[in-house]
C-alpha cells in the first residue's frame, strides 16, 4: 500500500466523476468511482484529482454551485441505492436510455431528480431502515442543511429562479415568512436534506477505500460562491451587498490569455471586515468541510486573497473593474489557528502581481505550473520544467485548458519548434512527451488530464472559459481499455520515482 503522506512526491490523474462511465447518463460516486480508486492504486499513482462536487447550477459547472457545503445530487449512484435498498428493481425499470458519450444534462437532470424521488418516497413509507442514520446526519450538518434544504424548496416553488428575483421578505429572511415557509415546505426540505445524506453516504465508501488504498484526493475550492446560493441568501451579511440583497459589486478578472474583454463571473464580493468580525468562522467552517472530503484542496482563484478585480455590478464586461487588496496573511492565520496544517494548493495562475506568490511563499504552499504555459517563443516563461520548484503541482493542463494534442494541433509553427527543440522532441505523442516532461520535473505532484493520457484531442476539453454552453460534458468513451495507460503509469512512476 502506498504511504499516504499529503507532501510525498506523487503522480496524478484529473478526472471529474461525471466523466466516468455508468449507465445512467452521467458518470457518479457508486461503482465506477471505487473501481477507478482501485485502478489508480493499481499503478502507484497517488493522486486522483477532481472538481469542486457541489449542487451545481447555471451552465452545470462545478464552480457554480447552490452550495459550499452540499453535495451534486446528480452524482448519486442508482446501483448503490439499489443494493442498500432505497431503491428497487422496478423503481429503475424505466429509467431512460441516454448516450454514453456525454453528459446531457438537462434530460439526465430530470431523470435522475425523479430517482431521487422514489427514493425519498420509499424512505418516508419506511421501506427502509436509514431513520436513525439520517437522523444523525442532518443533526451533524444542523449549521448548512436546513437553510440549504429551505433554499433548494423555495428555488422549486419559485419555478427555478434566483433568489434575488424572489418577493423582498424571503430575499431578506425576514423572521415571519421565513418560518412560515419552513412549515409550508418542512417535507420538501428534508427531500433535499435526504439527497445530501445520500450524497455524503455514497462519497464516504469512496473516501474510505482511496485511504485504505493510499490515494490521495485532492479536491477544489473556488474562492467565490455563486451569487444564486444558500451561502449568499443564508449569510447575507457576509457579502458585498446593497439594501434589496443584490450585489454592489462583482468579481472576475480583467482581459487576459482566455479573453479580451476579461471574464465577468458575476459572483458577489466578501464584506473581509464583516469576516475578520467573526475570526473568519464561515471560511474555516467551508475549508472543513471540503477537507471533510478529499484530503488537499485547490484553491481556485488564490490571487484573491492578496488582491481581487472588482467590478460595478451592473457592467457588461470586466474591462471597467479595479485591484483591491484582499484579506492576506491574516485570514490564513485564522484558519491555521481553527484548523492546523492547511493541506492546500494555491491556484497562481496568470498574469499576477508580486503580492500573489509573495503571499503563497510567505504560506508555504505550493503553486501551479502549465506546461503548455511553457512555450510561448516570443516570451521568457516561468513554466519551463527545469525550474519548477520542489514545492508546486505540474500539469500538462487544467479542466480549463485545450488538451494537449488540442494544444499542438493549433498552437503557432514557432510554439511547436520551441516546444520540440527544448524537449530534445520530434514531434510525435504530444501528450506523452508532456506528461514525461511533467513527471521527471522536481514538481512536488505532477498529474495529467485522462484525456492527455488517453491521447485525445479538442473534442475531449472539459471547459472552455468564458463560453457558456458545451462545457462539462466530457465521458470516457465507451469501451476504453485503462489497461495501456495502467501500464504508462506504472512505468512512469517507477522511472521517475513517483
């Protein structure tokens, strides 16, 4: 069994669990993710990286969520339900036929919230015998779940809608309305909290195994939470918000390599001096949670705590924005004194100010490098392997970025020749040559798409940023054999002593 030690020199795969195969329109947390536990195992790879597991929401991405702190229902494996008998044979007998290629998600959405259903039917009819569990699951989540479970209830009885669309007494929680609907919806809410125990119960068996296995997670946190949250409307205070509950001001960052206009998110800003009020207690309370789960965390979008790019809420792009410090070292104090060794990797990616690695060195936390960063001819390049630091994660890419055979396919004729002749290269593998390159670097983790491993090529990007349709719908194609790429990887990790 390989030694779990979060700070080991490792290899990795990024591989979201929609992507795995199931037969259910979507990959989940049920068979296929225990089998793809055991199979990174199998090679000595230490790592299994995915994205944030959240709710989501608009446009299915990860990193817009309904919540910090809940679980993606639509990662719930039917088998598993099956076999712990929430769900029967008959429940599952009609449940449509999708393709296994990607996620379709508004059929799947529908198909799989209708198994949920049932299962929830079938608990309340005391078909099963969970009462007691569930009992103590909402009672050790009491802090989140029932303002998430009233959130999700009142989003169904407003037709989907975004809560700052809402009549202003429910927008603003005030006391009368707000119980009154706890009591109008008390089943409706304990349908989403039945959901979340659900979640939590079947990620809990892939947990278990990865560190029986010696895998390690390593999960993701975006700096920002959806401005449609139960984290927005259940801590209002907590954000940069006008009088009626909108935001003042919005975050993104301005025009850079993925976009010339910038990306607006549209996230509501924090009020830092209403969280250093509190010792920070709501971020301590979400970073533990996510450790809960996985056990190092990404943090998305790091540069924020040393400065963010604000912008007026009612702007059209991201241009007219301005820098603003963010909280810095003293937020990370707190959560030390809160939480003790903080198991993260700070995303520092871009075109940053000083301030930015200045802070993640001041932490101690290791960094990202890009290697498709790396070979810009035009530019002097911090990605180049051989000065990668010990401390900081190598990838050939991200979720956000084109794969690498994509890369080399489109990438300019003075791109490729400098990416050849540094790599001592002859052009063919792309993907292959990377991932070696990232792998024989002093990189504390190097980990690798399973798109880059299985050689595929712009079809298979997960993310495009800044795009907002066809993203986040990528599977393994049906019928891959991993046995190649176990073997790739077993390889590489003895080789390079991983």
């Amino acid at each position: 069994m390989t030694s779990h030690d979060p700070f080991r020199r490792t290899g990795g795969i990024l591989l979201h669990p929609t992507s795995l195969t199931s037969p259910y329109g979507i990959g989940d947390i049920g068979p296929a993710a225990r089998d793809w536990v055991r199979f990174v195992a199998s090679t000595d790879t230490g790592i299994w990286q995915i994205l944030p597991l959240g709710p989501t929401g608009f446009g299915d991405s990860p990193y817009q969520c309904f919540s910090s702190f809940a679980g993606n229902p639509y990662l719930i494996s039917p088998d598993d339900l099956l076999a712990s008998g929430v769900l029967t044979e008959e429940d599952l007998a009609s449940y449509p036929e999708f393709p296994a290629e990607y996620v379709d998600y508004g059929p799947v959405i529908i198909a799989k919230l209708a198994l949920l259903d049932r299962a929830f039917d079938n608990f309340r009819n005391g078909d099963t015998d969970l009462e007691s569990e569930f009992a103590a699951f909402r009672a050790e989540h009491e802090a989140w779940i029932d303002d998430f479970g009233l959130f999700m209830s009142l989003k169904d009885e407003h037709d989907g809608q975004p809560w700052t669309e809402w009549d202003r007494p429910l927008r603003l929680r005030h006391v009368r309305p707000i119980r009154a609907a706890q009591r109008r919806l008390a089943v409706e809410t304990e349908r989403h909290a039945f959901r979340q125990f659900l979640f939590f119960r079947q990620w809990s068996r892939v947990r278990a195994l990865a560190a029986e296995l010696g895998v390690m997670l390593v999960g993701d946190l975006p700096v920002y939470v959806a401005a449609d949250s139960a984290d927005v409307w259940a801590n209002q205070a907590l954000f940069r918000l006008n009088a009626e509950g909108l935001p003042a001001a919005v975050a993104g960052v301005p025009p850079d390599y993925f976009s010339e206009t910038g990306q607006l998110w549209g996230n509501p800003l924090y009020d830092w001096e209403a969280h250093a009020d509190q010792d920070y207690e709501w971020w301590a309370s979400r970073v533990a949670a996510t450790l809960a789960q996985v056990d190092v965390v990404r943090i998305d979008h790091f540069r924020a705590f040393a400065d963010y790019w604000e912008i007026p809420a009612d702007s059209d792009t991201a241009i007219d924005g301005r820098w603003v410090d963010g909280p810095g070292d003293v937020f990370f104090e707190a959560l030390r004194r809160r939480l003790g060794v903080l198991p993260i990797i700070a995303e520092d990616l871009g075109d940053l100010s000083p301030a930015v690695p200045e802070l993640r060195e001041r932490l101690e936390l290791p960094g990202m490098k890009i290697l498709q960063f790396a070979f810009d001819a035009k530019e002097q390049s911090t990605y180049l392997p051989h000065g990668y630091p010990d401390l900081c994660v190598a990838y050939t890419g991200t979720h956000d970025n084109n794969t690498v055979n994509g890369w080399y396919d489109q990438a300019p004729d003075a791109d490729r020749d400098f990416a050849r002749r540094y790599l001592s290269w002859d052009g063919t593998d792309p993907a292959g040559r990377f991932i070696e390159a990232i792998w024989e670097s002093p990189a504390m983790y190097a980990i690798a798409p399973l798109q880059d491993f299985l050689r595929l090529g712009e079809a298979a990007r997960m993310n495009v940023p800044g795009v907002a349709g066809g993203n986040w719908q990528w599977r393994i194609p049906p019928g891959t054999d991993l046995g190649p790429i176990g073997a790739e990887l077993e390889a590489l990790n003895e080789r390079h002593r991983r």
